[in-house]
C-alpha cells in the first residue's frame, strides 16, 4: 500500500542519514521521506514526531548547504505537517514555510514540477487571510498558474488551480482548467 512504501522507505532513508548525517543527499531524501510518511500519521502527535525528525534534517542541511533546494522545499514541506498539528502557533511555521518555498524558488523554480510556485500557491489558497494568516487570493493565483504554466502535463498543477478557479467563482478560468485536464487524461 501507499502507507506501507511510505514507512518503508522512511525507515531506509532514516538509516542512510543517520549513517552520513553530513551526506546531503541523505539528509534531503530523509526530509523528503518524513513528509511522505507524515501523511499517514494517525495523530497529530505522530504526525509531530514524524514531521520534527524531516525539520532537524532539513535544518541541518539548509544551513551546511543553502544552495540546494531540494534542503529548503522539503523542510517547507516538513512545517506544514508540523503546522497541521498546531492551532494557534501555526502562524510562525506558516510564515517560515513561505519563506522556505520562496527560497527553493529562486534556487529552482523547476523542482518538483515547479513545486515552490505550486506549494506557495497553495499556502496561500488555503491559509486564513490577513490578519489571521497570510492567505490570499490575489498571491495564490499567479503561482498556481506558474506551476501550471511550467509543467502543464502534471496534473496536480492543473487540479490545484482549478479547485482555486471553482471556490473563487471563475467559471470561465475553471471550464478552461476542465478541458485542459479532460485532454491530458
């Protein structure tokens, strides 16, 4: 199952690093695995447990290695499963995980299928608006479409901005979205 290659390769990647802690391929895949294993997570305090161990990793890496995205987009990724976890003290791991997707955009727009752009974009699509958090509309939006711009074949770049176009009420923008998808598949 999905969950159970998840686990698996976290144990993998987990005795790698520990192994090379100081190998910065180890320590981005280690990160990259918290987070795939963290979706599985069946509390919030295994969710934490899971998403601090892919954070330290990151850290670690990010700062030995500030040049290599993929340190700065899976730490990104590691705080928003921390932040899932959270209710009030969200709101600083929202705003270091915007910090982080903006850094591996500027190191790779291209990573991931353009993920920093599709990742800010949906940070900013589904975090609570000013003054709460840093959600909004009109930054979501140009990411989306970057991502979907930059990999127009990768469907979750197309699903993404059409579920922004459909809750937005942009029934034009959304039908477009809709036969693009209807065509990839």
């Amino acid at each position: 199952t999905p969950a159970e290659r998840a686990e698996t390769n976290f144990v993998e990647t987990r005795k790698s690093y520990q192994k090379n802690p100081d190998d910065t391929e180890a320590a981005w895949k280690f990160g990259r695995a918290c987070f795939d294993w963290a979706e599985f997570a069946g509390n919030d305090s295994k969710r934490e447990e899971i998403a601090n161990q892919g954070i330290e990793a990151c850290k670690k890496e990010v700062l030995n290695h500030p040049e290599i995205v993929q340190g700065h987009y899976y730490l990104a990724m590691n705080l928003g499963q921390l932040a899932r976890t959270k209710l009030f003290s969200a709101l600083n791991l929202i705003k270091e995980m915007e910090s982080e997707f903006k850094l591996a955009r500027c190191l790779d727009e291209n990573f991931d299928f353009a993920g920093p752009d599709r990742n800010l974009g949906l940070l900013y699509f589904q975090a609570p608006s000013w003054p709460t958090s840093i959600g909004s509309h009109s930054k979501a939006r140009p990411h989306l479409e970057r991502a979907a711009k930059l990999y127009p074949n990768y469907p979750e770049n197309r699903l993404n901005l059409l579920e922004a176009y459909l809750k937005w009420g942009d029934k034009k923008d959304a039908q477009l979205e809709s036969n693009a998808l209807k065509e990839l598949w």
